[in-house]
C-alpha cells in the first residue's frame, strides 16, 4: 500500500522529494480527479513531473451512479496555452540597457527549448549585436556556426564563453535559473551583480533572481519576452556599434580558439574524442538531430560538438540519465523521419539501452549510433580517485 507504516515503504514521502507534487487517490472518484489535476500541475508555470499514488483502496473503488466523478474537460483545468506577456515597462527598462551596453551577452537556457523561442533569441542578438552563450542543459538552442555564438559556459564552458560572460557588463539570462554548474560555483570572476548589471527572463517567479539579485525581472514566456524586447529594440542601434560587437567576438574566437583544438585533427590512435566529433560535425546535415547520453561522452560532446541547427542537440540535463540517447534517437527518428538522427553514446550508456537497436531493426526506425568506448563507466571511475570500484 505504500503507506509508510511498518513493512510498508513510504510512497508519498519517497515521491515527493522529486516531484512537484504528490497525490494520494484513496478512492476511484478521486483517482480521476486527482489525474486530470496531475496534468495541470505538471503543464503550469516551470514544467515538471507530477505524481499520482493510486492507492489499493482506490483501484479496488467502483464507480457508478451513486458515486462517479464530476467529468469536465482536462483543457478547462489548464492554463491558457497563449504565451504569458511580460509587463511593457519592465520590457522597455531592459530594452535600454541592452541598447546602451558596452558588452552584453545573453545567457540562453533549457527554458528557451522548452518556450521553443530558437527565432525570437536569434533576431534579439541580432538586433543588438550580443554574443550569446548557453548553459550546459541549454546547449543547442542556439546554433553554435552562427558568427554571435560563444558556445556553453560555466564549468563544462568554453574558455571564450567564460572570458566574454566575464566581461560582459549587461548580461541578459534567457529560461534558466543558473546552477552551481553555470556560475562554477557562482565565481564572482565569471558572474557579479556588483559590477554587471543583471535582467533575468522566466516564466516561473521563483526562478527569477534565484541565484543573484537582478536590475530587471522580467516574468513571462521566453518566445513572447524576446519578441517584446525584439520590438523595443529594433532599429535604434547604429551600424557601426553592431560591427564593434561583432568584431569583439570574432576577436575572442582567434584569442580563446572556437572549436578548434589541435586534437580535433590527430591521428593518435586509440582514435581520441575530439578527432570523432569533429568528424561527426563535417558528416551531418544542417537539421541532423544529436542524442547524447549521460556521462563523459556528453561533456566531450558539449565541449567539443558544434552545434547547426536551433533545437537539435538532445541529452538527458540532470543528474544519471544513462541509457537516454538511443530511446531518444529512435523518438526524434519517428517524429522527423526525413531527418538525420545520430545517438552519441558511451560504452556504459549504450550497454543500457542497446536494445532499442532491436526495436529499430522490427520497426525500421533508422538511426547512427556512435560508442565513444573507453571501456569504463568514466566519469564514475574518475570520482573514484585511483580507486575503481566496479567501474572498469
């Protein structure tokens, strides 16, 4: 029954750490209830799982004319689906410090995927002139050829990334509330409100000014922000002050390097990591979708792999997600079948989730798997510190 009393795990209490929110059916009307609640739940706001414990009582529970649910479409419990609009003054605040910046740099997060808001951060960089870098979880949502792009930031970040965000005076942060990770431990090197002036962007309230106080909040859906502040910029910068940003960039590209290590071109063998990546980078298409797994493979991936394509960089951003990139592939493959889908894995990932290679050979679901093998579960086996436990 999962009640928590003796010889009973405690379902609601285990759930409940990683959930939302956790409800408890105890009787079958309730269970429908509590479902369609579930879905409203896990759609609102910042999107996250939700669970519902059907307790035995409520599966065993009949439902009939004396005792049925109040049925009412689930729409009308959710909130409506037009993208929240950010208050115009706040918009226009923000707008004049991006337009009177030094330096500004706009920090992009899993937020802008999930808004699917790729065009509006395109146009507002442009716009503007600003460099744009993402979070580890955010890679991907903006192309990484682009002549504005500074590739991923903050612990896994490139040095360009971490030296230009440094410098940055106005820093614009895009759907992420910056983790430990983002800010290397929030570094006052890389990222402080004394000297930067700060605008965060997120839908959620709570996340906004999580990690450091912010000269502007601006609370609404990342598509529909950007488009605001697209608007509230647009034309008021000279040619000339948008060339001085963009020559700063490629100024730092030649200092800091961009996606150019000396490895991507050896011929050591074993073949390294870096020499594989570049090879994949030139091999696909424009729209090719990329599937990572969790582990060192994605940080050679995040580091190392230069994304094309807005919205085509997959991977499991929180913690342990081994085993994602095949299911992963094989769903993007299903969803755009006239598309490039490629699964990065290690060799611990791949032996989890290897059999998704039957069910794409049954179903003729085709894709590109890559092992990146170094015949251990290595970022494990680092953490172990010269003792290997298991992880070899």
């Amino acid at each position: 029954a999962g009640t928590g009393e003796y010889r009973a795990w405690d379902a609601l209490k285990s759930f409940s750490g990683v959930t939302k929110i956790t409800m408890t059916a105890h009787e079958a009307v309730q269970a429908v209830q509590n479902t369609q609640l579930a879905i409203k739940h896990a759609m609102s706001g910042e999107r996250g799982p939700v669970a519902v414990l059907y307790h035995s009582t409520s599966l065993k529970g009949m439902v009939g004319s004396e005792n049925r649910p109040n049925l009412y479409p689930t729409q009308a419990y959710l909130a409506s689906t037009t993208p929240l609009t950010a208050d115009e003054m706040t918009i226009e605040k923000a707008a004049q410090m991006l337009l009177k910046a030094r330096q500004p740099v706009i920090i992009a997060g899993n937020g802008v995927r999930i808004s699917q808001a790729f065009k509006e951060l395109q146009s507002l960089a442009e716009s503007i002139g600003a460099a744009v870098t993402t979070t580890a979880s955010g890679k991907g949502v903006f192309p990484e050829t682009h002549e504005l792009a500074l590739g991923v930031f903050g612990n896994f970040g490139l040095p360009l990334a971490n030296a230009a965000v440094s410098e940055a005076d106005v820093v614009l942060i895009v759907g992420s509330k910056l983790s430990p990770t983002d800010t290397i431990s929030e570094n006052p090197r890389l990222l402080n409100p004394l000297r930067q002036m700060m605008i965060q962007i997120d839908i959620e309230p709570k996340n906004a000014g999580w990690t450091f106080p912010c000269d502007q909040i601006i609370i609404g859906d990342a598509s529909r922000a950007l488009s605001q502040l697209v608007e509230a910029v647009r034309g008021d910068l000279s040619q000339e002050i948008l060339n001085k940003r963009k020559e700063k960039i490629a100024e730092g590209r030649k200092k800091y390097g961009f996606f150019n290590p000396p490895e991507a071109h050896s011929n050591e063998m074993p073949i390294l990591p870096q020499r594989i990546i570049a090879e994949l980078h030139k091999a696909v298409s424009q729209d090719a979708f990329i599937a990572c797994d969790a582990g060192e493979n994605r940080l050679f991936m995040m580091h190392y792999y230069q994304t094309k394509g807005a919205g085509t960089f997959l991977q499991p951003a929180s913690i342990g997600g081994m085993g994602y990139a095949i299911p992963a592939a094989l769903t993007a493959k299903l969803i755009y079948p006239n598309r490039q889908v490629i699964a990065v894995c290690g060799d611990g990932g791949f032996a989890i989730s290897m059999n998704g290679l039957i069910t794409s050979c049954e179903e003729r679901i085709p894709i590109v798997v890559v092992v990146l093998n170094n015949q251990a579960l290595g970022w494990v086996r680092h953490g172990q510190k010269g003792r290997p436990i298991a992880s070899e």
